[in-house]
C-alpha cells in the first residue's frame, strides 16, 4: 500500500475556538470527576479527547508495570487490546517520555517500520485510510507517566495535528488525571474482592464435594438471566460477582452432613438449612456494595415463589430478585451435577420439572427468560464443565 492510497471521506471541521473548548471541558467536568467505573471514565477520556482536537479516533492507552504491556479497554473504530510496553508508536512515545507527530502516515521515514508492521497494516484488513497521528503521554500526581493517548486523523481541512493540540490534549489527560487514578484504585479494589468471593465460595463448596467450577456455573448462569430480564449490565455484573457466595455459610456446617451419601433426616435436614443464615449473618454488615448483594443471595436463594422454601418463608416478589435468579441457577446445576447423594439428572427431566416448578419453585418470569436462554447457558455448562481444570 502507497501514499495512493484514497483517504476515507471524512467531513471536514473549523477549529474550535475558546467558547466552543469551554463548553466540551465543563460537559465532561462532572463526568469525569464523579465517574469511578474504570471503562466508563476510560471512554469519556477519549470522547473529551476526540472532541477537544477534533480527530477522528482516540484511543487511550494505560501503561500496567507489572505485565511491561500497554492496554487499551476503550479505542474508537477498533476492539480493545493489548501490546509490549515498548510496540508502535505507543511504547516510542512513553519510553522517550514526549509526544510524537505524523502529518502523514504513508509519507513519514522516522518511523517507517513502526507504521508499516501498526497503522499501515490495520489499514490493509480495514480500508480506513491513517493519515495524521499523534501520541501524547499522561502522568499521575507523582509525575510518573501511566499512558498515553493516541488521536488519528485531524478533521481540519489541513489535517495536521499542532501544537495547541498538543496542549489541549495534555490539559485533557491531567484534568482526567485524578480521577482515572481513583478509578484504576478502585478496579483494583474489585478485582482483588471478585478473586476473594470466588474463593470464598468454592471453600464453601468443596466442603461438600462440589468443585470451583459449580460457583463459576452458577455465576454464569446469574449473569445471563439477570441481562435477560432486563438488568442493566451494571447490576448484572454485580450479580454475577456476588452469586458465587451463595452457600457460603456451609463452612459451618458438619462434615457428615455435608458429604452424607444418603438422604437426610428431618433433624439433619433442620440442620444444613441454617446455611443460609450463617452466610447472610458472615455478610451483611459489609459497606461493600458486592458483599451487600452477596449477603442478599446467601439468605434467599432457597426461598420459594409459592412461599414454602426458607429461612423466611418469603413469598413471591417479597423475594429479591437476586435470590430468584440464583435459586434456579442454583438448582439448574444442581440437579445437572452428579453429587455425593445423587446422579446427574438429563437435560428433558431438568426443562420438565422447571415447567412444572413455574410458580411455584421459582418466579415465573425467571423461568421464561431461563427458557429463552438455555442455549447459552447450555454453552456455559460445557465451557465449564467438571473436567475442565478449576483456573
């Protein structure tokens, strides 16, 4: 591919001019400040950025140290990715700590190889058409650099980047500064609390024979319908999150209860549905949004639509719909599993007690959207099935 190469049609823009800069920074002001949610503010990053210089793409690159590898989670026009710390255009810019300009990607010689094995490339499998590009680093509070944002294709009739774009997009990256320190803090913070839940919950399980994989089904599982239903991803995923702790008050219950091969007695049954008041008691003090949801599940999963399930007796929508969603995914990958006490039930005789389990076992409406899903939740059950290796 040559400098022939046509040039997407892109409409033209008039630079900005400082009532127009004011308007798009007090626009994503708030945004920004409030936002904690790390791909939400990595998005509103490039937007800003996109709209301050007028390019046709930003993409906002984050440096993580541990890995040497440079990531993107939010790139206008293509998927999210990762790269060495030191590849493209990128890893030029932060390891010389200074930004780079390019008025033509097809013409430039400094950094030909770059361009041929990145943008070029691209461009090849795409057909979009990278003319102009710039590369600006950011920093934290400490003055150490943590990314970068990368803007292709001025929209200016000259379709040069400048120097005042060059200051319009560092005012963006420190204005974001703080808050995506914040954000990235708090990632973290969730990230580091997910890989607890989950194995939390699979010390739970494994007292009872179960595997890791049960919590990783059930999650799934709770994820899929909770979308289905009309959650937001937000809530879905925080579902998803706290489902595994569901049985997490097994841990105090007695072995010989828990790995009894035979069915349990009245007594003995009295006894292993205290779990979920022990889990809901481990949980419910926690400020933490994730353990608050988790705490929810761990109490009301074995409640039941028609009111006979327990510990409360709960009837109806006087269940949260977390506990409704769990209880059937719950129960799904029970009865699918071979356990110490039982055979795995095939797939028909599951789908025919669901039916007849329709108000109630379980909410109605959950048992619809679980019907209207099965395919992929029959795709989780196989990408995590009990031969594969517990990661």
């Amino acid at each position: 591919m040559n400098s022939d190469h046509p040039v997407k049609a892109l409409e033209k823009k008039n630079e900005l001019d400082p009532q127009q800069l004011l308007r798009i920074i007090f626009d994503y002001a708030s945004k920004i400040t409030n936002e904690r949610r790390l791909d939400y503010l990595l998005l509103l990053m490039a937007d800003m950025g996109r709209e301050m210089i007028l390019a046709d793409r930003c993409t906002v690159w984050l440096l993580d140290k541990q890995k040497n590898e440079l990531y993107s989670k939010v790139a206008h026009g293509v998927p999210p990715l990762r790269m060495p710390a030191s590849a493209g255009l990128v890893g030029h810019s932060i390891a010389a700590g200074s930004p780079i300009f390019i008025n033509d990607a097809y013409e430039n010689v400094e950094y030909k190889e770059v361009l041929l094995s990145g943008a070029i490339a691209m461009d090849k499998q795409t057909g979009y058409r990278t003319k102009s590009l710039m590369v600006i680093p950011f920093h934290n509070n400490e003055g150490e650099i943590m990314g970068a944002f990368q803007a292709v294709n001025k929209l200016t009739a000259d379709e040069a980047f400048s120097e005042k774009d060059v200051e319009y997009l560092s005012l963006a990256a420190s204005y974001a500064g703080k808050s995506l320190e914040s954000a990235l803090l708090s990632h973290e913070i969730e990230e580091t609390q997910k890989e607890i839940i989950y194995m939390m919950g699979e010390i739970g399980e494994s007292r009872s024979k179960e595997t890791g994989n049960h919590v990783k089904r059930v999650a799934e599982y709770s994820y899929i319908i909770a979308l289905g239903l009309g959650m937001s991803q937000e809530e879905a995923e925080l579902l998803k999150i706290a489902s595994p702790m569901h049985d997490i008050g097994k841990v105090a219950i007695p072995d010989e209860l828990l790995k009894k091969p035979g069915k349990l007695t009245v007594e003995e049954f009295n006894v292993m549905k205290t779990h979920a008041e022990i889990g809901y008691g481990l949980l419910k003090n926690s400020s933490r949004r994730i353990l608050r949801t988790a705490a929810i599940v761990a109490h009301q999963h074995h409640e039941k639509w028609n009111g006979t399930g327990y510990p409360l007796g709960l009837k109806g929508e006087e269940i949260h719909i977390y506990g409704r969603i769990t209880a059937i995914a719950d129960v799904f990958d029970a009865l699918g599993t071979q356990r110490v006490y039982k055979e795995a039930w095939e797939l028909d005789r599951i789908l025919t007690l669901f039916h007849e389990e329709r108000g109630q076992h379980f909410d109605p409406r959950v048992v619809d959207t679980f019907m209207e899903h099965l395919p992929r939740l029959l795709e989780v059950r196989e990408a995590y099935s009990d031969s594969m290796p517990v990661t």
